[in-house]
C-alpha cells in the first residue's frame, strides 16, 4: 500500500511547475487576458514542446499513457499558474476515447487535431441551448464551451447525452470575469459528425476532476501569496501574520486545501483503476473543491487587505478563475445532486 | 499510487480474521460494564495473545513483542470495523502512559506497571490540567515539596477523565516555583489510594461525569515516582501529547458515521417523505460526504508518510481540527434531519438512536475544545505548518 505520488510523477510536476514560473508569470498572463495574442501563442507552442497533449492517450496510439491522476497533477500546476491551455479538453477527450478512438488519438498527440469540449450542457441546459442530432448532423447552440477559440474539432454532447466529434463551427467568445480562458458559445448549423460515443458518466466526472484540480492549483497560489504577504507586511510595529486573527485565516485555508489535495489524487486513482466509488468520488471532489476553492479565493484575498483588492497585485486573476471553475460543469448544489444520483439515493434513481 | 496490499498481508488479514471469528462468542457486550469486567480483562487477554492488541510492546512487559508495522496495525483496525467485534481496550494508561514509561521509565517502572495496565488490571488516569493551566499547561502550579525521600503534593487538576476508577495517577507537579515555567516541572506517577487526595465528578453538559477535578492536600508520595528526572517533566509530558493528539479526529470513525447517517435518513420519514429526499438536507449530505472522502484520503497519506518515517507535515497537523469539526457537523445534520424529534435525550418512545447524535453534538463540542483548543490548532498549523512567526510576548510592565 502507498498512497503517494511515484518519483516520475513528482519529476512530471517539478518540470512543468518550473517551466510555467518562467514561461508563464503574472505579467505574461497580463498580457494574454488583455489580447496579446504573441504571448498567447509562446505560451502554446511552449506547452505544446512539453508533450502534453498525448498525456492521456494510449502508448498504442502515440501517447504516454498515462492517467488521470497524472493529469491531475499537471491541471494543478496550470491552475496554480492560471496559465490558459487546451489540456483539460484534449485530456476529457482522450478519456472519453479510452475504447475507441485509434483513428483520432494519434492526430490529438500529433496536434492536427485541436479539441475543444461543448458539455455543458450535461449539467445544465439553458437559454435555448442544446444541440441535436438528425442523420449524424448536428443542429443547435452549447453554451460556456471550453478551448473551441482556435479548434479544429469539437467534443459535442447532445441531449440525449451522447457525444459527438465535429469539425468546430462558429464559435463567439462569452466574456466572463476569468479572462485567462476564453470561452465560447457555438452554434451547429448542419455539420456532420466524424464520431459518435455512447452517453458516458465517467467523461463528465473526468471533466468535473480536472476543474477541481485547476482550483486546487489556483487555491494552493492564493495561499502561498496569503502567507508570504502576512509574514512580510508590517503594522502597529509587527508583521501581520503574528497577529491571530490574520494566521488563523492562513491556518483555516491550509487546513480546508491541505485534506483536498488527497481527495484529488484518490478520486483520479479511484477512476484509473477502476473503483466503482470513483465517480462518486470525482463528483464530490468538483464540489468540494468549489467550496474550499471560494473560502480560500475571498480569504486570501482578505489576508491582503486593501492590496488584494487592486488590479496591481493581480490576486483577482485567481480568484476569477476560481470562481468560473466553482460554476463551470454545474454548481457546487448540481454536483452535489449528481453525486446522489450516482449513488443511487434519489427515489428516482 | 498502490492501494491494494501485498499477498503477505492479505495472508494475514485472514489470520486476523480467523482469530475474530473463532472467538467472537466471548467478545463482551454493552451489557459487561466496568474498567475493570472480567469479561472486558479476558477479552482484552486474548487479543493480546493473539497479537490485536499491545501488538508492538515488548513480551517481557506483557505485550505480543511484534516489530512495528502499520498496515498491520491497519489492516486490525479494518477487521474490527468489519466484524464489528470490540477493540482493543483504550484508555489514557495503555495509549498514553505505556508509550512515554517504554520510552523513559526506570527499570522498576517498567516492570511494576506496564504488563498490569496492558491487561486492564491497573486504571490510570491523567493528571495535567489545572484550572488556571488549560491551553497554558505549562503554567501549572500544583506544588511537591521535598521531604526527605517524599515530595509533599499541594494542589489541584481538572478534567481529570476516570479519576474515580483509577488506582494510579501520571501527574505533572510543580517542584522548582524558581525555575523558568517550562523548567520546573516533573513528571510523577503515584496511588490515587495515597490519603489526602479528593475526586470530584465534574457533570458536563451531556449530563454524564465524563470528568472530574481532583484536590491534594497534603499529600506524601515517594520520589521513586518520578518518571525520567526531576524538573524535566515537560520533555516527558510532550512525548505523550503526541500519543493523544494522535487519537483524536480518526477518519474511520468519521466515515462510521457518516454511514449512519445515511442509513438514518433513508430509513426516516416525515410527511411521508424520506429525509434523503428532501433536497436541502441531502445537499448538506453530500457536502459533508466530500469532507468525509477528502479527511479519509488525508488519511492514507498520513499512513504512507508514517510508512516511510516521515513527517506527514500539514497533512498531519490538520487532522485534529478538521476531523474533529467533522465529527460535530455531521451530528448537527442528523438532529436538523430528524427535526422537532431530534431534541428527544435518553429516553422516551420517539428517541432515534438512543439520543446518540444530541450526546455527541455535545460531546464533540467537548472534543474540539479538549486536547488542543480548536484555535491552539490554528497557531500550530500556522506556526510549524506555515511558518508564521508566534505571537510576541507582552512587554514587562
């Protein structure tokens, strides 16, 4: 029994989090959030040499074959640097291709094919979106779409919860409080699918994961900066991070993220292997990740008094992407609903 | 990332098995009350022999004199969840003297009363809090005096679980008033027989005595008590804060609970409705089941970090606050869940539980208080987890 990350897996996290502390510091996520796109497309292209894209997929198909949990960790490291990235959907992608998908994996690993995800409409299905499928051809709006800007494909769910690959229509940027990601609405108007997957609960719990690891990153910045400032600023003649009031909002943050970083790696090694508690596991963690995400956004932020509140410091940067990440996929309340569903506890059920 | 165990240990999680099931007919039930119930000795005799309980402590003291090994240790554990058979015995003489006396008692110590309060035969309990030394233990004052090869004890100390039953005390005293606070203490084991000693029952708000305080007056007890040396007691009382903090906040016990609950509010109706289906009480369900699977997966990792000795860091440092908080809200849920008839207490045709989860909403307000104040937590996950710098010591007026 070990429940610890291996040497590879820790090497995987040290690579990547060095890389993004040169490749990817607030003043280059500055720039991307304002429109920058040469930032965007360094920071990219930089990723992409990492290999990243292939993570997931099979070594049968040209990736590295490896699993969620170490997807996990990479997430983390891209929500700890709120660094933009088409990970998260390559990855649901592959994990959604997991029994089919020769014919597409290699071209995801190679780059050919660029893929966005158009699920939210799994948890929820709004202002007259939702897509359908006639005759393999696809017909209608999703909604908060992730990575379409600049896809070549798109992973559709349609409202029977089956999920389509399709070349990406058009595709408008919804302009929400994170701009370190660009989301979009999209609308079919009759394209074809490529592909199509049977409704698979273990894609949306994937998905769901991924986002609370990209908290759990983004949190783990917005604590470390926390205590960093309250162990430098000084009043009334001491530093701030002596006095209780301030440390037990540090200690409260560490306490609420510390437990949460073990949930993420036993749900992502839970659905790995397997485990028939995985989904339900997975599920809870997007939720639970929500909640202690927002505790630490508002805390920390709080920790630095007036300065958090300024566009100068940047600390809004991960508190947004926090707070889209809390929504994106359902609501703490709607995941939550989901996972007594899995669990077979509605009567309904 | 392994949590499956190895053929060797699944080997002997049969054995244990085994062990339990062949002897479950002489496990003591509610009904065989006492410290000190034969049944309770005989049943806690036989685990000892068959190596679940005092698993690691040496054979000359009376233990099983195995090697250290904590999935063993786990995997025991397990087998007692599942079975649902009594552990082994648990009180502050075999989890918290027996660890400190292995590791500084005198020869003499070791002998005379470690093997007796392994098998339940001698009853101990803690002497440490005072009433102006609570989370400031080291402001103690409770006084021994020398006198010739005696100290003469002057004092008092509260909180003071199984004073009554307890035939000896491990004590902190008072024997240097000059030195500096954490300087002049020791730590002392004596009869609670000795004259001049007075317990109190202390009634909490569960209505049970689960405390009480304890007065000294005047009272004569040999030096040969002294556990380690004279004015080191704070050294020895650390070592043994460590065994405590450690039982407080166990996920397992958390996750039982939770089960509970779940079962509770599947099976209870109101206005024909199941408690599960009323959507506000299963959200707060569900949000308390992610605490549960994230404080259950601290846990593994706390386990592996004690595998390889290391420190498990912030992970360990948490466990305390948040298993504790846990443990509360879950109670809190289940009374809210059983609404008006969830403020029925010990007796009555509409009690659910015999009342259990009133008595540990209350007894786990108690927890988060006792052993380390909820707020002591914070200062040390903020100071040794974070590294904040303490608070300042008050100017000299």
């Amino acid at each position: 029994m070990e429940f610890a990350l291996s040497e590879d897996q820790r090497m995987l996290q040290d690579s990547l989090n060095g890389f993004l502390k040169d490749a990817a510091p607030l003043d280059t996520i500055r720039k991307i959030a304002t429109g920058d796109d040469a930032a965007d497309a360094a920071l990219t292209s930089g990723l992409d040499e990492l290999g990243l894209a292939g993570l997931h997929v099979p070594e049968a198909h040209g990736g590295l074959g490896l699993g969620l949990l170490d997807a996990c960790l990479v997430q983390e490291a891209l929500g700890y640097a709120i660094a933009p990235s088409r990970f998260l959907a390559t990855t649901v992608t592959a994990h959604a291709m997991r029994h089919a998908g020769a014919d597409v994996l290699p071209g995801i690993v190679s780059g050919d094919l660029r893929i966005g995800l158009a699920l939210t409409e799994l948890s929820s299905r709004r202002d007259g979106a939702g897509v359908t499928v006639d005759r393999d051809k696809l017909t209608g709006t999703s909604l908060l779409a992730v990575s379409a800007e600049g896809s070549t494909h798109l992973l559709a769910a349609d409202t029977t919860g089956a999920l389509n690959l399709v070349e990406t229509p058009a595709a408008t940027p919804m302009q929400t409080i994170d701009r370190t990601r660009i989301f979009s609405e999209v609308a079919f108007g009759g394209e074809a699918r490529a592909m199509s997957l049977k409704p698979d609960n273990e894609v949306l719990a994937a998905a769901r994961l991924l986002v609370a690891a990209d908290t759990l990153g983004a949190a783990q910045a917005m604590l470390d900066k926390a205590v960093a400032y309250a162990a430098e600023r000084q009043q009334f003649g001491r530093v701030i991070g002596s006095f209780q009031a301030v440390k037990h909002m540090c200690a409260e943050m560490a306490a609420r993220l510390e437990p949460s970083r073990a949930l993420i790696w036993h749900a992502a090694h839970a659905l790995d292997t397997g485990d028939p508690e995985g989904l339900a596991m997975a599920t809870l963690a997007k939720s639970h990740l929500a909640e202690a995400g927002t505790f630490i956004a508002r805390t920390s932020t709080e920790v630095h008094g007036g300065m958090g509140f300024t566009d100068l410091v940047g600390l809004h940067y991960w508190f947004k992407r926090i707070g889209v990440n809390r929504q994106l996929f359902g609501s703490p309340e709607q995941t939550r609903l989901d996972a007594a569903r899995l669990q077979g506890w509605l009567e309904t059920a | 990332m392994d949590l499956s165990f190895s053929p060797e240990y699944e080997v002997f999680r049969k054995e244990v098995a085994d062990v339990l099931s062949a002897n479950a007919h002489l496990a003591p039930t509610s009904d065989d009350r006492g410290m000190k119930n034969p049944k309770r000795q005989a049943w806690q005799k036989l685990l000892i022999e068959n190596g679940l309980a005092a698993r690691t402590i040496p054979t000359e003291y009376g233990g099983y004199g195995a090697e250290p090994d904590i999935l063993k240790s786990r995997i025991i554990a397990e087998e007692f969840a599942h079975t649902g058979l009594p552990r082994a015995m648990s009180n502050q003489g075999i989890s918290m003297l027996v660890p400190t006396l292995l590791e500084l008692g005198t020869p003499e110590q070791k002998a005379a009363y470690i093997r007796p309060t392994l098998y339940g035969e001698m009853v101990w309990c803690q002497g440490y809090s005072e009433p102006g030394a609570g989370s400031d233990l080291a402001a103690l004052r409770t006084a021994a005096v020398a006198d010739g090869d005696d100290y003469i004890i002057n004092g008092s100390k509260i909180w003071t679980s199984t004073a009554k039953q307890a035939d000896m005390i491990f004590c902190l005293v008072r024997t240097d008033p000059s030195a500096k606070k954490h300087e002049g203490i020791s730590y002392i084991l004596f009869s609670m027989e000795t004259p001049g000693i007075e317990v109190r029952p202390l009634v909490d708000m569960t209505g049970a005595a689960n405390f009480n305080e304890v007065f000294f007056t005047d009272v004569r007890v040999p030096k040969s008590g002294i556990v380690f040396a004279e004015n080191k007691g704070w050294q020895v009382a650390n070592a043994t804060l460590t065994h405590e903090r450690g039982m407080l906040g166990d996920p397992n016990a958390t996750k039982a609970r939770l089960v509970e609950l779940v079962e509770l509010m599947k099976r209870e109706t109101v206005n024909g409705e199941r408690l599960i289906d009323n959507p506000l009480l299963r959200d707060r369900l569900l949000k308390l089941q992610g605490e549960v699977y994230a404080m259950q997966a601290n846990g593994l990792r706390i386990t592996t970090h004690s595998l390889k000795k290391e420190s498990a860091g912030l992970a360990g440092l948490v466990v305390k606050l948040m298993g504790c908080e846990l443990n509360h809200e879950i109670a809190r849920l289940a009374i809210d869940a059983l609404g008006e008839l969830g403020v029925m207490y010990e007796q009555g045709p509409h009690l659910r539980a015999e009342g259990t989860w009133q008595a540990r909403y209350m007894y786990d307000l108690g927890l988060i208080i006792g052993g380390g104040t909820a707020q002591i937590q914070k200062n040390i996950i903020a100071e040794r987890g974070l590294g904040l710098p303490r608070e300042p010591k008050p100017a000299k007026a």
